[in-house]
C-alpha cells in the first residue's frame, strides 16, 4: 500500500504537497478515528489514506477561524492583498504538481487540471487586487445635520463545503473571495478530492497566511461535519457548490442561526442553435461545453435544440467532431476526456440512457463503457430525438451525453429551454443581433453564453436563479457575498 501511494506520487517535484490531514490553525492534525482510502478514478489504485475528520474537529476549525478573525479583518486590504499575492504565486510556482495531484485523485485530463489550477488561482490574485476596493458609499442624508455612511465589513467566519469536480477551483473562488474581504474560513472538500484542498493548505502556510485563516477538515461523514458548518453560530456566512437537492438540506439547516449562504447548485443547460447560427463555432463550443471534465461540470451542456434548416449539416459536423475525442486515462498524452468519478456515476447514465433509448431517443454514437480502458470510462455518447418528458432531459446527466431535439420557432425553444426548475448557465449561437438580445432576456438563467462556450473567468459572477442557487461568486459581486452593509447616521453636524 505504501509502495503504492508512494509511485502514484513519485514525479511530483515537490511531494511535499501530498498531505494526509486536516489542516486546522496552521498545522496539519493527526487523525483520532481511523482513515478514508482516496482512490484513483483511472485505475482504481489507492492515492492516500487520509485522517477522518468529524464534528470535534469541525468544531475545532471554527474555533480557529473564529479565534483569527479579529486580526485578520484588521488588516489592511494591503496586507491581506500582499498574503494573497504571495499564495497565488505559489500556486503558480507548483501548478504542475497541484494539477498532477488534482488529475490523480479526480481523473479529468491533464491539460484541463493544469486549466483548473490556473482558473483556480485567478480568483486569488483577482480578489487580491479587489481587496483594496472594498470601497463604502456616502448618500445624500434626509436631514441638513446629518450625513450617512455606508461601510462594508467583513462577515465573520466562512463555512464552506466543496465538490470533487473542482477540488481546486471550487475552493480558491470561494476562499479568495472571502479572505480578501477579512473573513476566516473552514472548508471541508469532497471526501474523493481532499488531496488538491491539503495541498493548498501546505501552499497557505508558506504564503504566511496566518494561523486559522484558512481550515481545512477532510472526512466522509459529511452529514456530522455539515451540521456543525451550517449551525454553529460563530459561523456567519456559510456557502456551498454542489447538487440541488444536498443545497436545500443544508439551506434548511442554515435557517437556525439565520446564516448569510451562497449556494452554487445544479443547472440542466440548454444550447441551443438557431439557423442563422455559425454553425463550425457551434460545433466547437458544444464539444467544449459538453465534454469539459467528461460533462461532469455544472454548467455542462445538458439539452441541445438545433433549428430545422440546420439540423442535419450540424448533426453531421457534430459527429464527425465527436467521434475522434480521446478517451483515456488523464496523464496520457492527447487524453481528451477521463473517467468518470466513480460507478454511481456511471450506473446513473447508464440508466439516464437507457431509459431514453426505451421511449424512443435513437443511439447515434458511444453509449457505454470503454471496458478495455476501466469500468469507468463511459464513450462521447450522442442521442438524437429526446424528448422533454425523458428523465435525462430533467436530470443533471453530468456525463459526457448529448442529448439533441429538433426545434422550429424561438419561440418554442424559449419554452423547451426554461421548462426546467433550475437556471444555471444557458448557451445559444446566433448571429442576428435583435434575436441575440430578443433571447437573452427571455432566457431565465443566471449566466447566458452567446456565441460562446467558455463563460467562467474570476472577473464575471457566476451563479444561477431559480433551484440552480443563491449569491454570485467571482467578480465585485463576489466580494460582496462576504461582506456585510453597516449603515451610520451622523447627526449633529448643522
Ligand atoms: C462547477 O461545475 O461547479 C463550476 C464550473 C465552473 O466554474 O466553470
């Protein structure tokens, strides 16, 4: 077992990134209860035992968070800026070996966790420049002696609990954001990627960011360790990226202790091509919007519509580009797609599938495993003839499944495309500029790529409206989640 997890890391110029740990008050803390295997989804082969973490030690992380706060808020923006800079160098210093763990213990392709790494670390040299405009307002006051004010400040301690898909991005987003803004944060990482969140950790010790700042608490009992993050009270804001219904739970939860929450949940994204589309750039953006991290990715395309002029021509390139898309283990040169997390992931699609193929959805390309490669490696699949009333066309496939109907006005598509209770990201490819803005308005989605695929970047907020979540991340807006509004009236001054 040593030999493996010792090989699995052996190129790592800097294998002292690998922890096994919680990191809680700047120091990495030996486990009380046992240990949790991290697998590699590739193989199967076994990456690390990492020390289980529960409520003590949850309890423990926001007792440091809490502890750290006052004098981390009572830095200066510059200060803390400076500490952010000196992490997201780092970042950048490591990124080969923080995307070879990332693409070890999550599976997506090489050159997509070395997307991630450096996606990830954008939100933190961003946020650090933003530190410094976390600028007030002064507004007319209703009174000639008065003069209002309007401060924003820090909220307090951060509780966060991130995915697998993005174990380093998913994290830095919410971190960066918040520890510019002076807040302290706990995260607890998905239990199949705690090794990218520990790496981290190891990364903000070298940085001096100081002691109880930033926490990490790795362990599989998510329920006990969720309870805590959502109703201690020393935890003012608390913020989560993952599935819908998990969101609510923990949205509920919240409600004890009246929590600001941020919650970047589940989307069910439409691309949709009108006629007049061009129709190699869609081809091109769908592959990218479908196949990112094998289409496990919220904002992954879920349900595309092809006007019926085009529809034949697109199907055709489409498949033609889909086809060739390199399936493979995510080290190996030229792999284009990985494997999927695991075999509930798996066995979901496969049944999503099924039961389309079941009620009239016709088999184009792929469609199940790639047995030579491991039992979690599912082909670039395409369907044609789905329908809205098939459970893929309501599910979150995240997948690498295309699911394709045929539509005639914009104005049915419209209805297909917002016929869903979530609202995440969206996508059309049009090149008549009264529909593009005719469509954009009445698309209810939080995020909207037009002509385009890649829509997330530090700058932009990201999130969604409707079941797809609360709050924005990323972008002013994105500070501002972690901030609170205090309002002074000065009297007396006539
Ligand atoms: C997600 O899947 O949760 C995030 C994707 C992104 O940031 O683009």
């Amino acid at each position: 077992m040593t030999n493996q997890i010792n090989s699995a890391f052996a190129s790592l110029n800097d294998r002292a990134l690998v922890h096994h740990s919680s990191y809680i008050s700047g120091q990495f803390h030996p486990g009380r209860t046992g240990h949790f295997a991290v697998h590699n989804p590739a193989d199967g082969s076994l990456l690390a035992l990492v020390a289980e973490a529960g409520s003590t030690e949850t309890e423990q992380a926001i007792a440091a968070a809490a502890a750290a706060f006052s004098a981390w808020s009572g830095a200066t923006a510059a200060q803390r800026s400076a500490l952010l800079m000196r992490w997201y160098q780092l970042m950048q210093q490591h990124q080969h070996d923080l995307a070879r763990i990332l693409t070890l213990e999550q599976g997506k392709p090489l050159t997509e966790a070395m997307g991630e790494i450096n996606y990830g670390a954008s939100f933190v040299s961003w946020f650090a420049e933003e530190a410094k405009r976390m600028n007030g307002d002064i507004i007319p006051a209703a009174a000639t002696d008065q003069q209002i004010l309007v401060l924003k400040q820090a909220i307090g301690v951060v509780a966060a609990i991130t995915p697998w898909n993005f174990p380093n991005a998913m994290i830095l987003r919410k971190a960066a954001a918040a520890l510019a803004a002076g807040c302290t944060f706990v995260v607890k990482p998905s239990e199949l990627t705690p090794l990218s969140a520990l790496a981290l950790a190891e990364l903000a010790t070298r940085a001096g960011i100081p002691a109880g700042v930033f926490n990490v608490v790795t362990g599989t009992d998510a329920k006990a360790i969720g309870q805590v993050l959502t109703k201690d009270s020393r935890v003012a804001k608390f913020s989560f990226t993952g599935s819908t219904p998990v969101g609510k739970t923990l949205l509920a939860q919240c409600a004890s202790t009246v929590k600001k929450v941020s919650m970047e949940l589940g989307g069910n994204a439409p691309f949709i091509v009108f006629d007049d589309a061009d129709l190699a750039s869609a081809v091109q953006g769908l592959l990218a919007a479908k196949f990112r991290n094998a289409g496990q990715t919220c904002v992954c395309v879920n349900r595309v519509f092809v006007q019926r002029p085009v529809y034949d021509a697109f199907l055709a390139q489409l498949i033609q580009a889909t086809a060739p898309l390199k399936l493979a283990n995510g080290l190996e040169t030229g792999c284009q797609i990985g494997p999927l997390i695991n075999q509930t992931a798996v066995d979901k699609i496969a049944r999503l599938l099924d039961q389309a193929l079941d009620q009239g959805a016709e088999l184009l390309l792929g469609g199940a495993i790639d047995a030579d490669l491991g039992p979690l490696f599912f082909q670039p699949t395409i369907i044609t003839e789905v329908t809205p009333a098939m459970r893929i066309s309501q599910t979150e496939i995240f997948g690498p499944v295309l699911c394709i109907s045929l539509f005639d006005t914009e104005q049915e598509v419209i209805e297909l495309a917002n016929n869903t209770p979530t609202g995440l990201a969206s996508y059309f490819y049009s090149r008549d500029i009264g529909r593009i803005f005719r469509v954009a308005k009445a698309l209810h989605y939080g995020m909207i790529g037009i002509n385009e695929a890649s829509i997330s970047n530090a700058a932009a907020p990201f999130g969604g409206v409707k079941e797809s979540g609360l709050g924005r991340e990323g972008s002013s807006y994105g500070l501002d989640d972690f901030t609170e509004l205090k309002y002074l009236c000065l009297g007396g001054l006539g």
